[in-house]
C-alpha cells in the first residue's frame, strides 16, 4: 500500500510563474518529510525538507509547506525556471533510516 | 568528490537468467540502502545495510533477492531466476548515519529489463 501519494503525475507551468505539487500520506508516524528532485539518467537529489515540528520551511526559491492535521504537504517553487524542469518526489520517514516515496510529478517549466 | 555510482547502467536479460546488479557508495558512508522503481510508481525500500549488515530486509520481495556489502562498502543486489515483473529501475544511496535525518545520496541506478 502506497503510504506516500503524488496524485498529479504533471505539470507544466510557465517561466517565471509558481510551481506548486502536492502530497498527501496517511502514516500519522511520519515526522520528517523531504522532497528530491530527480533529472533523466540521474539519480533523486536532496532538495528540500521539513520536520513534523514545523509547518514551513523555505530556501530560496523553493518553500515546503506541512499541514499536519490533513496529512498534506506541498512544495512551492517561485518564481520557476528552465532548469527547474525535472521530476519531483515527496518522501517521508517515521524517525528511521526507511523512506517512503511518492509516484513523483514531472514538472515541465515553458519558456 | 565521487558520488554514489551504479553498474551496469543498463542491463537486458532473459526470463529465468540471474542478473547481479552493483552499487559503490560514497567513501566513508556508513549507512547503504536499496530501492527499485518500477514504471508508475514510486521508490520502493529493498534493503538496507548499516556497515556489512542488513537489519532490514523487509522490502526484497522474495527469496530470489539477496544482497550483500563487503568491506563497508561495495554492495551487490543479485536477482536469480529473473521475472518479468523484476523490470524496474534500482536505485542504490549511501548516507553517513541511519536515521531519516541524515540526507540519503542516491546513485543514478540501474535500468534493468527482463525479456
């Protein structure tokens, strides 16, 4: 059973316009949430994260935000560009070593 | 310096063949895991190792996956008697520490089809 979900498998969105992709889960014993980015033929690379503890966390361009009491979180990328073109996956931990990802949304920025 | 690196990058084998799949983490990571994505879905959790062994082998989905880490470094996943069903990417990360804290370096896996 897929305890991480990405329900958009897409997006496309023009440069310089917000990007937001979104993720829902249903274990209520994550407590650390993480989004990779990942582009073809290389493998998922840290981008952001956020503690249970928290309900923001923001760098740069990019803000995750946490809404616990929904099981949702979602991810923010403003203003987006060209090289944000990738395929994005939410992920989550229970306090261990164990991640479980979503089926990732791939996010096409237009010129 | 070297990231975590996968070989083959790209293996096709025959229904029935074992296929042994390599991941080389990054120097002084303690901490390795494998994942497999197959088409549509996300990451699945294999396997994991903390130095040469592996408290967690809840995700190999039979008994035709094992792995091993020799050294506290390099690990083989190996499949025997492939299936259809084991065509997927797989994924190898290394990370210094076990907790989900500790960021997880992903190499960039391992496309393997199976005829």
């Amino acid at each position: 059973d897929q305890q991480v979900k990405q329900n958009s498998p897409s997006l496309s969105v023009q440069e310089g316009r917000i990007s937001i992709l979104n993720c829902d889960y249903t274990n209520s014993m994550f407590d650390y949430f993480l989004w990779y980015k990942k582009y073809p033929a290389e493998g998922p690379t840290f981008l952001i994260s956020i503690s249970s503890i928290k309900d923001k966390n923001e760098d740069g361009r990019f803000t995750v935000f946490l809404n616990k009491s929904a099981k949702h979180l979602s991810l923010h990328i403003v203003p987006s560009q060209p090289g944000d073109s990738a395929v994005y996956f939410c992920a989550a931990s229970a306090n261990d070593y164990k991640l479980s990802f979503g089926a990732g949304t791939t996010v096409t920025v237009r010129a | 310096g070297a990231g975590v690196s996968q070989s083959p990058s790209n293996k096709v084998t025959e229904k029935g063949k074992d296929v042994e799949l390599r991941c080389d983490p990054i120097s002084g990571h303690t901490a390795l895991y494998w994942y497999r994505q197959s088409l549509g879905q996300g990451l699945e959790f294999l396997i994991y190792f903390q130095g040469n062994s592996a408290p967690d082998k809840s995700g190999l989905p039979s008994d035709r996956f094992s792995a091993e880490r020799t050294g506290g470094s390099v690990s083989t996943l190996t499949i025997q008697r492939t299936q259809q069903e084991d065509s997927a990417v797989y994924l190898c990360a290394s990370s210094e520490g076990t907790s989900g804290y500790n960021e997880q370096f992903f190499g960039p896996g391992t496309r393997l089809t199976v005829l």
